[in-house]
C-alpha cells in the first residue's frame, strides 16, 4: 500500500498513536544498536488492546518485532504490529522478522518507512503482502527518517553522517585572541556536549586543537556509562605527542605518513594537492569500518575544509550570553570565506533549544537536504 492509502475499517488515530509509541521504544535504543537502525515494535490483539512492544536494544540482540512478538504470544494472532523500520528479511542470529510476522499470524502491520539498506529495500514489505498481511507503509514517515538519519545515510552512500558541533560567543567567537576557549558555555550545554559524543560512533579534532588544548574526547555523563566514541584525529603530518591524552586504543590518526603513535592505529590515506588528509577517503573509510556517524568538534580549520567540500550533514551550535571581539579571535569557521552572500552556505529545518542561558541551535545543511 502507498503512504497515503488507509485500509476499510482501520483507525487512523489509533494507527498514529501506536505509531508514535513504536518510534518512542526505538529512540529507547540511543544509538547503542549502530551500525544497526534503531527500531521499536508494537503488537495489538484482535480487539485492539496492547499485547506486545518491544525494541532492538543493540547488535547481537532480538530484533523489535521478535520481542514484541514474543511478549504478545498467541494473542498476536489476528493482530496488528506497528514498527517503525520495515521488517527485514535476511537471515541473522534468528529468522528474518519478515519471517517471524508471517508465522506469528499477525493480520496486519502499520511500517513508518521502507529500509534503505540494499538486503531489504522493499523486500520486507513484499513478504508481507504475499502472506497477504494487510500493509500500511508512512505514517510518521520523516520522524522515522530523522531517527535514524545515521543509518539512512550510511546505507545511502556508504559514508557515515557528518555532525558538526561548536561552542561560542553571541559575537560568534570560539576562543579569546589568547586562545583560551574553556569555558564559554555553561554547564548544560555542555553535558548535552557529551551526549552527543555518546550518540555519535566517532568523534574527529585537528591537530592544532590536540597541540593546544590536550583534549581527551570522551563522553562523560554523571550516573551513567555512555558508549564511547572512536576519537579521530587529523593529523597530516603526523605531528601528534606520544604522551596526548587522546592516544590510545580507541584513537584513529588520520595522516598521509608513515609510522607509529603508540597504541592509537596510524590510518595512512591519499594525500591533496595542499597535502593535506583526503577527506572523501577517511569518510570512505569509516564507512568500509561500519562508524556510521561522525561528529567534529574543529576547529575552525577543520570545520572549513568539511564545509567546502559539501561533507557536513548537520551543525549544532551552542551560543553562549557573551561578547569576545577582537579581530584575531578565532571563529567556528575559518579558511578563505566567501566574497558574495549568494555562496553562503544554507540551512534548513531550524531548531532551537535553551540549555541554561546559552542556546542550541541545530540545523541541516542544503547538502544534507539535497542528497
């Protein structure tokens, strides 16, 4: 069935309202199921009253439909399942979900979005209608996009979606003259900061901001234990201390020479004409590594060369109530600039946030939109 069709019969209301819920249990997930989609499922009996929900808690896990199923056991039959992913058909630890309705005997399902992912892409759907179980596909089609805009790109394109994050002042400064950038947003701000680090499978800095500030880029929330990012350094030239924090295990350097940096993993790729590290082929790469999602904190540098090169999918900038000034006060982004505002860079779908007195400001860029 098509987005707009609705079955004889059915609630619309109620296909919204559980809809929603299945979106809901997904978002549950909090990006611990990547590279995997976050998905949550629901299952009413015949008479309409709940029987079953469940979603994909992380890889190796029992997919959404299989745990909702599961909890609604022989009340599913004649049922309806509501899931914001559609049901996938290959084989994993367990059947396919496709599978897992058909023989459930479940009589209806209400699917947000098809699966972009080249295994499935309408597959599931299919399976469904040739079980002739009644399909409804779209309702709460963009708030399932958006919740897994991580894999959607990913699987679009093979390359991870690019965040870009900044803090600064109302005069758009992410540092004094003197360098000094901790701290110009508060508190909370920055601890919504680190939840995106812990959403984000990988986290990427400059050389210059590791030689200047030592980050250790962690994501650190008080009372829980966040998913840790692969901290991504760009580093042309190799110029990075063995002794930075940033060095470990878990640290990728992203260079165009040669040699070893500690326990971190040196990832030798093609060079530009300026010689510095091709972009387009570290995203190609952490694509190839299934790192889904990328988030750069700069600097301005750093942003730059993202930005010109159309590899930036989202920005999150946190405004902080203060006035910097200074001419040689760094900004969020550096490089040339632009000569005519026609060539500025366009955003879309504007959001705004209080965290404390500062504000967040999140929003995609046209590349994003474009794609």
């Amino acid at each position: 069935m098509t987005a707009e069709t609705h079955p004889p019969g059915s609630d619309r209301s109620t296909d919204l309202h559980w809809s929603a819920r299945a979106l809901e249990l997904a978002a549950q997930a909090d990006f611990r199921t990547s590279p995997n989609p976050m998905v949550g499922a629901v299952v009413l009996d015949r008479e309409g009253h709940l029987a079953g929900e469940g979603f994909h808690k992380g890889p190796g896990q029992p997919h959404a439909e299989q745990e909702a199923l599961a909890e609604a056991g022989e009340r599913a039959k004649g049922g309806t399942l509501y899931v914001n992913l559609e049901p996938c058909t290959h084989a994993h630890r367990t059947p396919s979900c496709a599978d897992a309705v058909i023989e459930s005997g479940i009589y209806r399902t209400v699917i947000s979005m098809s699966d972009p992912d080249e295994r499935v892409r309408g597959a599931g759907i299919k399976a469904l209608d040739s079980a002739r179980i009644r399909t409804t596909v779209g309702l709460h089609a963009d708030r399932a996009q958006r919740l897994n805009e991580f894999y959607v790109k990913h699987r679009l394109t093979s390359r991870p979606f690019v965040s870009a994050k900044f803090a600064m002042s109302l005069d758009g400064k992410i540092a004094t003259r003197a360098g000094e950038s901790r701290w110009i947003t508060g508190d909370e701000s920055r601890r919504h900061g680190h939840r995106l680090r812990s959403q984000h499978d990988a986290i990427l800095v400059g050389i210059n901001t590791v030689i200047a500030d030592d980050p250790e880029l962690t994501a650190r929330l008080d009372g829980e234990e966040p998913r840790q990012p692969v901290r991504i350094v760009l580093d042309s030239q190799l110029r990075i201390r063995q002794s930075s924090r940033v060095v470990g295990a878990n640290t990728l350097i992203a260079t165009t020479k040669p040699g070893r940096v500690g326990l971190a993993e040196v990832l030798n790729l093609p060079a530009t004409e300026e010689g510095r590290v091709s972009l387009p082929a570290l995203l190609d790469e952490l694509g190839k590594r299934n790192l889904i999602s990328l988030l750069i904190e700069g600097g301005g540098q750093v942003h730059a060369a993202f930005f010109a090169q159309g590899l930036v999918d989202k920005i999150y900038a946190y405004i902080a109530p203060r006035l910097i000034g200074g001419k040689d006060a760094p900004g969020p982004l550096g490089g040339e600039g632009i000569e005519h505002l026609r060539d500025a860079a366009g955003l879309t779908d504007l959001d705004f946030t209080r965290l404390g007195d500062d504000i967040l400001i999140s929003a995609y860029t046209n590349v994003h939109r474009d794609r």
